[in-house]
C-alpha cells in the first residue's frame, strides 16, 4: 500500500523463517537492517512460560525472514515485560523484567557483529534501580532514562516513580558515583536511590509508555497503578532534570485512559511527531468495563495536540492487542509489529508505514514566488529547514499528474533554488511541491504552487500618465502601469514576469529612451522613462509571448504623447530691476523681492 502525504499506513508483511511462538511482554529493538526480539510469555503445554530466545527479522531483503539465533555469552535469565533499547550501531541492552517468582534490575548487552551474537553483562558502576518490570528505559543521547514500574526489593512490591539513568558511555549510574555530575540543584537520593527532579513528578506507575520528543524531551504518559487507568502525559526536560512543558504548550492528555500500549517518538521537521498503538483502555477503576485498543493516534508535538483528521490511519489495522512491541525501522520509515495479548498470545507482524507523516530530515516552508505560467521555467526559491547537498528532486504534483523540475540546485541550508516544470498539459490550478536530497524520501508538509494560465498578451492593457497624448513637460519621470492578463481575460494577481515585457520609448529625433520596469507582485508592473527634450515620443508595450513564439502587442500600443517646454519666458509690466553683483531675491507671499547688490557687490 502506497504511503499517502499526510498519511500512516498499516502493512501486513508475509513473515518467512523460523517464526517465533506467539508471546507476549516481549522486546523489539531495530539494529541496522534487523530486528532483535528477546524474551516475553508465552504458551507451553496449556501453561504461561518466561523465555528467554532471540531471533532476528530480515528487514533488507523484502522477505521478513525470522531467524532465531544461536548465541554465546552469558544469556539473560528467562523474562517478560523487561525493556530493551538499541545503544550502538551494533548493539542492544535489556534491562530488567519479571521471571519466575523474581524480578530482576540487571542489564545484559548484546553485541550483534559477533560472527556468533554474544551476550555480555555490563555490571554498571554505581546504585542502579531496585528490582521491577512494567517500566520504562528510554534512550535519549548516550543516556537511558528509567522511570517508575512495579516491583522492589526481595517481597516488596509497589509501584515506583523514581528516575535512574544509565551513562551508556561511561557504563555508570549518574548521580551515583564521582565522575557523573548532576544540574546545580538536582540531587541523588542515597537512601531510595533515583535523581530527585524539579517540578511535580507523575505518580507511581506501571504499564505507561515513555517517548522522546523535540530531542531532548521524554513524554511519559498514561499507565496505572493499584486502583485505576491513567491518562495523564508528563515531560521531563533530560537537560535540567525537570518536569516541566515543551515550550508554552500544555502537556497534552492521553487520548483515552490506558495501559500496555505501545508508543514512538519519531523525528519529524519541524517537530517531532508521537506514534501510540493499542494497550488496555477503561474508566478511572482498573478492570472495569475495559478492552483492547487497536487505534493508532498521533501527536504533533510542536502544537502538543492530537491528529485528529480522518483518514490519517489507513489500511487494514492489527487486532486489538495489549503487551505488543514495536520499533521503528528509519530506513523504511516503518514501526515494525510483532504479537502481544489479547485472551491469547499473538504471533502476527504487521507494519506501520509512517513516511506520508514524518518524512525526511529536512522541510519545505514557503515558495518565492508562489505562483507562475503554465509553460513553467519561472525561477523559485524553495524555503526551508535543514537543507543539505546532494542530488536535489523537486516534484510539482496534484494528486494525479506529476511533474520535476529539471533543474534545482542547493542554495543555503535554508534555500533551493530550482525552476518550475512546464505544466500545459494538465489543468491550471494549485500542485504540491515535494523535496528530495541525496534519496532521502520527499518532505511531507503541504506548500503549494498555483499555476494560472498563461499571460496572455492581447488582453493586457496598459494606462496611465505616461501613455496620455499630453504628456505634460520633459525632464520629469512620465509613468504608466501595465495590467497583466490571462488567455480568460482575468486579472493576473502576481508577478514575477517582468523579464517578459518589452517596452519602447523613441523620441521623435530616433533615439531609443531608457526605461524602467518594476514588478509590483499583484498583476501590475510600473513603467518609468523620462523625455528629454521638447516634442513627440512614440510608445509601445509588448509581450515577448513563450506560448505564442512572438513579441506581442498589448492592446492598444502603440500610443504617441507630447510633451512642452518645463521653462517659460514671463512676461513683466513696470521698470525691471537693474542686476547688480551681490543682488538677493525671495519670495514674499505672491511676490518676488529683490534688493541689495552694488558696484563692489
């Protein structure tokens, strides 16, 4: 199914292979051109198992084929509702879960290259999280963030709202040891252990979804606790280590009370953009009148308000599920699906094909000018975000016909600078203009292209002081306005084709008068010259006519206009003043005075 601008898809790829048992409270982590699952409950003999087995999905070949892998190392004990996060170009990390009458707070590194994928424990420096399951472990920067969950330390059992976080880097916990400094303010809690934040933290919490956005931002939102759904959304800003906002927005509300759901934050231009899938929905009281969710919303997360246009989720969606995994496959812009619960274990794998929603890394923004003729070639800057080199596409479509410059060229990280396709053969009207750099696929935000009819130059007018048969005097700048029409009579309501006009002033001696052509944007174009000399200049105003192949007249021209003398000889009654040297006049109401002035000046 083809990915529509504006637009996520669901796919439900042919899966091939040594396919894994249907489970669920699994992990899923994209590496490279795979995808590692790990671990999950499941089926055996009419009873629910812990497993511990990995497998790996082809995601290049096309076939979905499921491999499951032969490793080394040591292997994590048998778990579910653990959390896994790609950390390398190579390499995944799982952290705790729930196994047999235990739950665990270790993390376990799998390196992926090996000729055998092997398992390593990392035994970070430091106070990590007490044992739990149902959390969250988000990877922002070369950081994992951990929050809440429900477990504790040996019978202890509670939910948690606590933060740790995993200096990949450094392998240490921050804040725990020497060496990994926290804000000015922000301080680790010996005692409990977790980084004490600033601003109201969420409440203690299990089964919620915690997901970068803008970057430096997590979203934690919905979950439950003992008693009930959540459908609050709280952010913390990974810089201060402070629950706050994104900008002057208003955290957003879970679209409904949920758990188990699976969410993405995904980086979009100009702002990212959060995926949420499925999970267990209800009112306020856990376990009352409650279901499966198979919906998919989306957060844009530069106005923190939910997409709410229909049509934005197409295809056939997954069943309603809880305790799925996903993640996202950038090279195909795609969240990657597989299992889950719901009344049974699931081994389905389907694929949301988020490209119509996200796009590229880069945006388009505006067109300079935004309009032009149907036979095309008007030269247009392309504003943006992000811009780089490399093979620039830019396509001219309207849903059914579609067009590409033949030249765009990178300007600016801010500026494209290309040239409008010829469009005749379709309808005049708005297209859409899409971007593409070095392959990337095209940008996905709407910036529109009018294409009017051509300018059609036997229906221009031309008018003004400039063209009347008295012109008035020489010397002084004499002006008239072309009015730009299209082959329907309409008024032109841009500009842009100043280049095309060919205007002609000759005095009556023969020599050709410099003229000056401004385009006023709106249809019009001012035309400037200024005569010379005393007596006639004859005037022509035409259109060098790409359509017609030809120079042609607008209506009416040419025209002829005269102009006087600006100086005339006054003539005077009484004694005129003898001049003197040194002689001075002003003006006195309606009079000239003179006075002064002498022999010796």
């Amino acid at each position: 199914m083809v990915c529509e601008q504006g637009t996520c898809a669901w796919e439900t790829p042919e899966q091939t292979g040594d396919k894994p048992c249907g489970r669920s409270g699994h992990t899923l982590s994209v590496v490279g051109r795979r995808a590692f699952l790990f671990g999950g409950c499941a089926d055996e003999d009419g009873n629910p198992v812990y497993l511990n087995d990995t497998y790996a999905l082809d995601l290049a070949s096309g076939t979905f084929g499921w491999q499951k892998l032969e490793v080394e190392g040591k292997v994590p004990a048998p778990r579910w509702r653990h959390t896994a996060n790609c950390i390398s170009a190579s390499s995944l990390m799982i952290f705790g879960g729930i196994g047999e009458k235990t739950r665990y707070a270790d993390c376990a590194i799998l390196d992926t290259e090996s000729e055998v994928p092997t398992w390593q424990d990392p035994q970070p420096q430091g106070m990590g999280p007490s044992p739990r399951s149902y959390h969250t472990a988000t990877k922002c920067g070369e950081r994992v963030y951990i929050f809440g969950g429900y477990g504790g330390q040996g019978m202890r059992r509670q939910n948690f709202n606590d933060l740790h976080v995993l200096d990949v880097t450094n392998n240490l916990w921050v804040g725990s040891v020497e060496g990994s400094e926290l804000p000015e303010g922000i301080t680790f809690d010996a005692k409990d252990g977790g980084i004490v934040c600033e601003g109201t933290p969420p409440c203690p919490r299990g089964n919620h979804t915690t997901s970068v956005i803008e970057r430096k931002f997590l979203l934690v939102m919905g979950g439950r606790d003992t008693g009930r759904y959540l459908d609050d959304c709280h952010v913390l800003d990974t810089e201060t280590f402070s629950w706050t906002q994104v900008r002057t927005n208003a955290n957003p509300m879970a679209p409904v009370r949920l758990c188990s759901h699976v969410a993405e934050g995904l980086e979009s231009v100009p702002s990212y953009k959060l995926f949420c899938f499925g999970g267990q929905t209800g009112n306020d009281k856990v376990r009352t009148e409650w279901n499966y969710r198979n919906k998919v919303d989306v957060l844009d997360c530069a106005s923190m308000s939910w997409l709410s246009s229909p049509g934005v989720v197409t295809g056939t969606p997954p069943p309603p599920r809880e305790d799925t995994a996903w993640a996202f496959d950038p090279k195909a812009a795609k969240l990657v699906l597989f299992g889950g619960w719901a009344n049974d274990w699931l081994d389905d794998l389907h694929m949301l094909d988020v490209s119509g929603i996200v796009g590229p890394p880069y945006a388009v923004q505006a067109l300079v000018p935004n309009e032009g003729p149907m036979t095309g070639k008007t030269e247009i800057i392309i504003k943006g975000l992000e811009f780089t080199k490399g093979k620039i596409i830019v396509k001219f479509t309207d849903g059914r016909n579609e067009e590409t410059s033949e030249k765009a060229d990178y300007v600016s990280p801010t500026e494209i600078r290309c040239l409008s396709p010829d469009w005749s053969k379709y309808n005049p009207g708005e297209v859409d203009v899409r971007v593409s750099i070095g392959g990337e696929g095209l940008t996905v935000n709407k910036i529109k292209w009018n294409y009017y009819v051509n300018t059609k130059p036997q229906k221009c007018v031309a008018y003004g002081p400039g063209l009347f048969e008295k012109g008035g005097v020489w010397g002084f700048p004499s002006v008239f306005k072309i009015q730009a029409k299209d082959t329907s009579g309409r008024n032109r309501s841009s500009g842009g084709e100043a280049h095309y006009w060919v205007c002609k002033v000759t005095s009556s001696e023969g020599e050709d008068l410099d003229v000056k052509i401004l385009d006023n944007a709106d249809g019009t174009y001012d035309v400037l010259y200024i005569p010379k000399c005393s007596g006639s200049v004859d005037i022509s105003v035409a259109y060098d006519d790409p359509v017609q192949n030809g120079v042609i007249p607008v209506r009416g021209s040419p025209w002829t206009s005269s102009f006087d003398n600006p100086w005339t000889k006054c003539k005077m009654q009484g004694t005129v003043p003898k001049v003197q040297l040194g002689m001075q006049a002003t003006t006195l109401m309606k009079r000239l005075l003179l006075w002064g002035g002498g022999p010796g000046g």
